[in-house]
C-alpha cells in the first residue's frame, strides 16, 4: 500500500491541479466570448440616435485602436465611406468622435476653450517629455502667455537672420557626417535629417552656446526623450517601462544643460553677448508680473526644440525621397536658382542664400507644400470634449464622455480637392485660382491665405481663425503652430541648399517611394529609407 499511495498521491495532485487549471482557462474563454457577444448585441440593438455611429468591433475596450493605428487614413477612408462623415470608434477604451472635411475641421479646430481642451488629451503624454508647468501641464492662459514668450524668435527679423546660420549647418554636416563622404553614396534619410533639423534649430532659434552643446551624442538624448511620444504612453505615461526610464534620464540631462547655461550666464552678471530665444525668456515676465522660474525656462527651450523637430525632420525627409523619384524636379529647382540669381548662367558660381531670395524660389515653396500636402506629420488632432456640442446640420449631441479627433490630413488626400491626391507633383500649385477653386487640369486648389481670412488673437497675438481651406498641415485655431513661418523657412533653406550640392536619385531597381511608419504620435517614413546621393562637383 505504501508504494501505491507515493505513486497515486502525485498523479491525484497533479490531475487535481490540472483540473483546476482548465476551470480556470475555461472560465477566461467564456468570459472573453460573453464580452464580445455582450459588445456586438449592444452595438447592433442599442444605438443612440443622438449620438453618432460606432464602427463596428468585436473587441470592447481595443475597438478599433489596432486597424486604426497600423494606417490612419485608411481607417478615416473606409469609415467615411461607411459611415459619413461624422463616426465614432472605440481607441483604447475612449468613445473617440471622427469629424471629416472642412466642416469638421471648423468644428473642432475652432471649438471655444469652454467646450474642448486639449490639456487633459496631451497633458499625460507631453508633460514627462517637456517637463512641469509648461505647455499642456498649465492653465491654457498661461500656455498663450508662453507662446508669445517663444513667437519673441519668430518675428521677420529673427527670421531674416537665421537663414545663413541654416546654411552654414547643412554645409558643415553634409561635408562632416559620414554618411556624405566621397563623390557619391547612400543615405539613410529619416535619422540623417532628424540629426540636421535638431543642429539648425537649436543654432537659429537657441544660439551659438546651446549649438555647441549638441553633438552626436546629444542627438541619442534627443531620440531616447522622443520615445516619450508611443503610442502607449497615452495611457501609462509613468508606467516604469524602458523606454520612459530612459527618456526620464534624457530629460534630466537636457533640463540640466539648459539650466548650466543659464547659470553661467547670470554669474557672468546678466550681461547679454547675444539675442536669443534663452536670453528673452530669461528676462520674460507674466502678466502677473512674476519672472518666468528658470526650471520653467529649460522646460520651454525642450518644449520649443521639440515641436518642430518632428515636422520639420519627417518633411525634410519625405522631399528628398520623392525628389529621389524625380530627379527632373531636383534639376528644376537647381536651375530657377540659377535663372533668378545669375541670369541663366550656369557656370557662375551661386550666391550666398538669404531670407529675401527664397521669396523668388516658388518652386521651392511649392515643393515643400506639395510635401506637407500628402505627408502631414499629424495625422489626427485631439480634443477632450468637457460640454455637450451639437454638430450644426445632424441630430448628434457630443456628450462630455467623448474625445473628438479631426483629421485636416484628409482633405488634402481627397480627389474634389486635389485630383490624383496621392501623386507627389510640385506643379499642381503652378496656378491656383482667386476664389480657391480648382481649376480645371491642374489640380490645384485653396491653400491658407492668412490675409484674406478673420484674424483673432488668443493672447499670443493674431493668428488667422478660419479653418476653410482643405490645407492646413500646420493646424487652426488657438492650438495652430506658432512655428509656421520658421519651418518654411527652415525647410526651404535646407532643400535649396542640399540641391546646389547633391543629386539624389533611388537605389537600383528600386522605384516605389517608401511606406509611412504611424507607430509614433507623428508620422515618418518606414525605416530604412535609403537614398542615393551624388556630389554635383564630381561631374
């Protein structure tokens, strides 16, 4: 008996642990099956008309965050094909309201402060990244005072005088960075234009001595902060993930750097040795009359060295991928360089670029608003709905339960604005119409034209309001970006230089551009987009 009770002993334990694991599993599955059932009766028997329409999904709480993540435009497409223009979806357990076209981006956009707020979608995700009291983790009164703090370095005269500084860092990095030795190579764009755009901004907008504190390595403390923008950090922002530990220790660093600066100048007794973005917030005051706090100063110069760095760098990158497709383009922009600044001669050497030739390049200008147009690095702008607001023209009533989400992206990627919306052709803006039409064989339609539109100013001075047109990469409203005009003239500086250098052509065999990487909170190409580059000396 001793033998058979040491053998049946274990064999009983284990099928009575085994027993209780298949209850257990058991027991999940079923759970699992009734909230899915649960979820699509409710969808399917329980709709409200006062409400707009759910996209259907099996999954409660997951909705549809994975088709809508994996491509945003797509799921917009599909959705408003289905649905209209007005939808709802379920992203990460949120009821998220889609309000598509030029009516929707007015509803949103331009939604009173009272109705909407965009602190309580962005605060949790931007607040680690820029740091406390800043930006999103502030009052919105005190957010315009501090716009109009930083649009200090945004004024035509700072503007004018950046462009050499630009020009001179896009000469330093292509001649420097190894990526661009020899007559001819490859590059990887998306990191090499994300390393350029951080070294112009921080020279033009930050000064020489913020300059000379990025290298290369500061770039790495540059990417591990960005990473402070997945996807999933929009829910567990302080989740104690590798990622956050680190762009936790990227932003002390660069708070610290600010802050050193700071320091050294206030022991060299005040006295400024240059006119800067540091210097005006330095000597910046509420309206309250209280000096800005110097903690609150780094965290702006982090917030200010971020919010165009996406853009610009994704922009920057998107251009020379299709100027890669289509090296006539490239050989077009070379050549009004040389028609408006020589004459057509060719074989005079090109001046140095200023603020005032770029007016005269309208190429250029178009080749970046083409790129903007069907590369938007925000794909979806959100909106925290705090009371109930009615969409003129529909029964629904938007409860406070909701977020709103406009997507402006989509208008610019539609045939009624744009015919053959996803082709990369510069000329489509060679003749647009007075009155924003389209006119007939060009493809051209309304683009912002901030001086025919109603101006207000939400405390950091006059911007225009209206939300009409189908092309508004850079926003609306009182969220509109303040950087606008710098980032036109950061990126055609930089595209006007790297044409007098280079020709860039794709890799052998291939001929497609490179898809879009939307797993971040701003849109880039896939990696790696590789190009090829030849020295225009060479020939």
């Amino acid at each position: 008996m001793g033998i058979l009770e040491t053998i049946a002993g274990p064999i009983a334990e284990r099928f009575a642990t085994s027993s209780i694991g298949v209850l257990i599993v058991t027991g999940f599955a079923s759970f699992i099956v009734l909230a899915i059932v649960l979820n699509v009766l409710r969808q399917l028997l329980f709709r409200n008309p006062k409400e707009p329409p759910v996209v259907f999904h099996w999954i409660p709480i997951i909705g549809s965050t994975i088709t809508y993540g994996i491509d945003p435009y797509q799921f917009f497409f599909a959705c408003r094909e289905k649905y209209g223009d007005v939808f709802t979806f379920i992203l990460l357990g949120r009821k998220t309201t889609v309000c598509l076209g030029t009516k929707g981006n007015e509803f949103i956009l331009n939604a009173k402060h009272k109705d909407v707020n965009a602190e309580e979608i962005y605060g949790p995700l931007t607040t680690p990244v820029f740091g406390s009291d800043v930006v999103y983790d502030c009052p919105n009164s005190k957010l315009m005072e501090q716009k109009k703090f930083v649009k200090f370095g945004l004024t035509s005269e700072f503007l004018h005088s950046y462009v050499p500084l630009m020009v001179g860092e896009v000469r330093d990095y292509t001649k420097n960075n190894h990526q661009f030795r020899g007559e001819k190579g490859t590059v990887d764009v998306t990191p090499t234009m994300g390393e350029l755009i951080l070294y112009t901004a921080s020279r033009s907008l930050q000064g020489k001595e913020v300059r000379e504190k990025f290298d290369s390595t500061f770039a790495d403390l540059y990417h591990d902060l960005d990473m402070g923008f997945s996807p999933i950090n929009f829910m567990f922002p302080w989740a104690p993930l590798p990622h956050n530990r680190r762009r936790d220790a990227a932003h002390r660093k660069m708070a610290q750097t600010y802050l050193d600066i700071i320091n050294d100048r206030k022991a060299a007794k005040g006295e400024k040795d240059s006119e800067d973005m540091l210097w005006n917030l330095m000597s910046s005051k509420y309206k309250d009359g209280r000096p800005v706090p110097d903690v609150e100063v780094a965290h702006m110069m982090i917030a200010l060295l971020m919010a165009g760095q996406h853009s610009s760098a994704s922009t920057i990158s998107w251009i020379l991928l299709n100027l890669a497709t289509r090296p006539d383009i490239t050989e077009e922009l070379l050549q009004e360089q040389i028609d408006v600044f020589n004459g057509g001669d060719a074989s005079k050497p090109l001046p140095e670029l200023t603020h005032d030739d770029l007016t005269n390049l309208p190429l250029h200008t178009k080749v970046v608003r083409e790129t903007l147009r069907i590369h938007s690095p925000i794909h979806s702008i959100m909106r925290k709905v705090t009371s109930p607001m009615a969409i003129e023209g529909t029964p629904y009533l938007i409860p406070t339960t909701h977020v709103l989400l406009a997507a402006p992206g989509v208008t610019s990627r539609t045939p009624e604005h744009f015919p053959d919306p996803l082709h990369w052709e510069p000329h489509r803006w060679d003749k647009e119409t007075s009155d924003g039409s389209v006119e007939k064989g060009t493809g051209v339609s309304a683009t912002t034209r901030d001086d025919d539109e109603e101006k207000v100013d939400y405390g950091y001075g006059l911007v225009s309001k209206g939300t009409s047109s189908p092309y508004l990469p850079f926003g609306a409203g009182r969220h509109r970006c303040i950087g606008e005009q710098f980032a036109y003239v950061q990126l055609q500086t930089i595209l006007a230089t790297l044409v007098r250098e280079f020709k860039f052509s794709n890799l052998p065999g291939k001929k497609d551009i490179v898809g879009t990487d939307y797993s971040s909170l701003f849109s880039q190409p896939l990696r790696p987009a590789v190009i090829e580059w030849k020295r225009r000396k060479s020939e």
